[in-house]
C-alpha cells in the first residue's frame, strides 16, 4: 500500500506548496494592508475574475463585470486580473495620477504573451530609459511625416484609390476597406511602398495575421493564432529588415539632411540597434493600421445613427471643396477648417473605446486618498469607464458631437483615448489627419448607409465582427 500511495502523498503535497505560496505571494498584502485596500473580490484561484472582465461587450458600454463591480465597491477595488493582484480604477483622477506618474510610481506591465508577440523591443512593453529614448525618437519621426509637403497627398491618393475600386459594387466591408486604405498610407510613409508593390501585399497579408494572434489564447502550438502570429512577426520582420538594408545601401554614407522620409531619418539615428530600428517600424506599421482603421469606422457606424451630425459634417466639407480650385488637392489649411470633424472624431473616440484600459504596475506602495496600491500590484486604469461616466459626459450613452464645441481636448482627465503621460500615443494627431481626409473624399463621393446591424464589439480587443458592411452609392455631378 505504501509504495502506491506515495506518489500521490508526494502529487498532493506539492501542489499544496504551489497553492500556498501563490496565496502568500499574492494574497498576503490584503491580509496585511486589508483596511487600506479597495473594496472587492479576487474570485477563483489563479484565474481570478479574467474571464469575466474580458467577457465580450459593446465597446460603447462598461460591460456587465465593470457595472457590477462599481455599484458593489465603487469607482476604484481589488481583483484578481491576468495572474495578479489588481486595482482597478474607474476613477478620473486616480487614472490620470497613474498615467503621469510613470517610471515614478507605476509602470507599463503587459502580460508576457504580449511581448512574445510585439517583440522585446516594442515601444509598447519597453520600460525606463529604453522606453524614454524610444518614445523621443517616435515623436521626431512623427514631425517628420508632418514636415513632408507631399503627406496629405498621399493620403488623398490612398483614400481615392481605394474608393475607386468601388466601382459597380452595391456593398461594401467597411472594415476591410478601412484597413486597405490605412496600410496603404502607413507602408507609404513608413517604408515607401505603393499599394501595388508586391511586398506590400504580402506584408498585409502577413500583419492580419498577426493581428488576429495578439489577443488570441497564449499557446505556442503551431497552426493556432499565437503561433501563427509569432511566425508572421518574424516574417514581417524579415521583410523590414531587407528594405532598411536596401535604404541604408542607396544612402550610402551620406549625412542626413532636411526633407528626408521615414527611413532616412531612422537609419541616421546612431543610438537605436538594427532589431530596435525593425522593431520601431513594426510599432508604426501597427499603430498606423489599426487604431486608424478602427477610428474611422467608429465615425462613419455613429454618423450612421446621427442624420444630424452627418448633414452637418457634409456641409463642412462642402465648404471646404467649394472654397478651392476643382483640380487643388486638400491643405494643412483647409485641414484646419474641419472643426467640426474634429468634433465627430473626438466623440467617435469617447463613444467607441478603442482602447478600453491600459497595463501598469505599482513600483512601490501608493496612497491614493484613502487608497493603498502595494508595491508589485498591477493597476488598470480603464479609459473608457471615465468617457462613459455621466456625471463627467452629459447622457453618455448619446453620441453628440457638439459637447466638444469649445472646449480644448488636449489635456483633459476625462478624455483619453490615446493613453496619456509619457506613453501618450505619439501618432495620434496623424490618425486623426487620415480620417478626416478619408471623410472629406467619402462624404463628397458617396450615399451610403448601413447594410446590416452591427455593432463595435470589446473582446477586449475592439472590432466590428460582421466587418460594417455599407451600401453604397456613387454621387454623380453634384
């Protein structure tokens, strides 16, 4: 009896030690600060309360665990979230003392399965100085794409080649459309690929890809979406890595200059490695792709239910064309006139959520008022719980663009949707520059309306799943 009952002695008493040092690991700050902590529950072992805050929603509402949670603890508790120990703050002013006080107090904290994707040296898992160095270089990349005369243009020419392949189609997937237009500009911008350009085809086809892995289950088994994400990565990788050597071969040892793109700005900076610069150009090809993608069609799904908004929108636009020559293309002036798309933008932004809640950890015990957050813990501030908050947005759940007329968004507590502090997306401007462009074309082109229910879906990664699709209709001679 003894030899057989052994193992299973030795099975039980190690995972005893397992359960045990996970509680002691995890669940002993509360025990030990529990009159400081938030209110809240962490739910089953080891999983925690996951499953149920990544249940799926509309991306315009909180969400049946966040609702649930706030009415019983309130804007700020505890939980169990992604392996850890979690406060999770739906509060405005706790949310923008974390986002400014990064390095400082809190920390980026994405869950590894991320980084396996993104690769260590994205500028969205990168930490301290390599995130700061980083994030400088993003930014002088980024006015550099605005300093080029030729960008609005591009984007033009991107918007109208797509819409021209419109031609005899009653229906289109907006979705779909949205990210063939958005590619195209970023691979223009970024590596100097037209949309005709075979790597760039393939390219795409590889970053969907990718893209449909980076929320998926963390399992590396080959032929799942994890595993086929990782391989797209290092192909993508592959593929960047050959034009940066292409670029860097025609350059030639020549100094950087004035008026020169992307890449050659890239490649003159001296304290990036070859895999930073490959893997700032995949942060730029991502950042540029799906969050503009995503922003654009949040805009043309709320007009669709505000007759109001999308007259008035149309006639900015009308505006705009009718003040210039027939054949002149779109200015950053008349970029400047669109205040009102800015408007439909920013409501786009609040209502649909794009970015639902960002990762960060506690470097050090916090008092927040009469909050602690333990050193080790990890903190979500979650974005879209403040832009749905009504005692912040006046009837939340109604998508009204005229509550941003006069006021500055900048810098605002209550309105985030690109993040904030030092990982503030440094592109955001430029999304915003290639939906307006998209809109002015669209609006001044077509008739369309919805062609079938659907819905922008948090999963809790943002999507549209029936893709949008649109009937649509040419204008002729208007």
């Amino acid at each position: 009896m003894a030899p057989a009952i052994l193992p299973i002695l030795w099975v039980t008493l190690g995972g005893l030690f397992v359960i045990g040092g996970l509680l002691f690991t995890h669940l002993l700050p509360s025990l030990l600060h529990s009159k400081l902590l938030p209110l809240g529950s962490f739910g089953w072992p080891l999983l925690g309360e996951t499953m149920r805050f990544l249940q799926p929603h509309s991306s315009a509402a909180l969400g049946s665990f966040l609702q649930d949670h706030c009415s019983r603890y309130g804007k700020v508790f505890k939980s169990h979230l992604f392996l850890s120990p979690t406060i999770v703050s739906c509060d405005p002013e706790l949310n923008n003392f974390i986002l400014q006080n990064e390095d400082r107090y809190f920390q980026g904290s994405y869950p590894k399965p991320v980084h396996g994707v993104l690769g260590k040296n994205s500028l969205l898992v990168v930490v301290g100085e390599t995130h700061k160095r980083l994030r400088t270089m993003a930014l002088a990349l980024v006015n550099a794409t605005k300093a080029n005369p030729g960008y609005i243009n591009d984007i033009e020419t991107m918007a109208t080649y797509v819409m021209t392949r419109w031609k005899g189609k009653e229906e289109v997937y907006f979705c779909d459309e949205a990210r063939k237009f958005t590619f195209s500009v970023i691979v223009k911008q970024v590596l100097g690929l037209s949309p005709d350009d075979t790597t760039t085809a393939v390219i795409l086809r590889d970053f969907r890809t990718f893209m449909n892995g980076l929320i998926s289950f963390p399992l590396y088994i080959p032929g799942l979406p994890y595993a086929r994400a990782v391989q797209a990565r290092t192909r993508i990788a592959s593929a960047v890595k050959d034009i940066l050597e292409e670029r860097a071969r025609s350059m030639g040892a020549s100094p950087c200059n004035g008026g020169q793109d992307f890449l050659d700005v890239l490649l003159s900076v001296g304290n990036l490695s070859d895999e930073e610069k490959v893997s700032f150009v995949m942060d730029s090809l991502l950042g540029g792709y799906e969050t503009t993608t995503l922003l654009l069609a949040m805009a043309v799904h709320f007009l669709g239910q505000c007759p109001a908004a999308l007259d008035q929108l149309l006639s900015e636009h009308r505006n705009i064309r009718d003040d210039r020559d027939e054949n002149q293309p779109l200015s950053w002036d008349d970029y400047k006139k669109m205040e009102f798309t800015q408007n439909v933008i920013n409501e786009s932004l609040r209502c649909g959520n794009i970015v639902k809640f960002v990762h960060r950890k506690a470097l050090i015990d916090v008092r927040f008022k009469d909050y602690l957050i333990p050193s080790g813990w990890k903190v979500l501030p979650v974005l879209s719980a403040v832009h749905l908050d009504p005692s912040l947005h006046g009837d939340p759940s109604t998508f009204n663009p005229w509550r941003w007329e006069g006021q500055n968004q900048t810098a605002s507590k209550k309105f985030t949707p690109f993040g904030g502090g030092t990982r503030l997306c440094p592109g955001s401007e430029l999304a915003k520059v290639e939906t307006a462009v998209f809109l002015h074309h669209f609006l001044l082109n077509f008739r369309w309306r919805p062609a079938a229910e659907d819905v922008p879906i948090a999963y809790p990664y943002v999507e549209f799943p029936g893709g949008l699709p649109l009937k649509v209709e040419p204008i002729d001679g208007e």
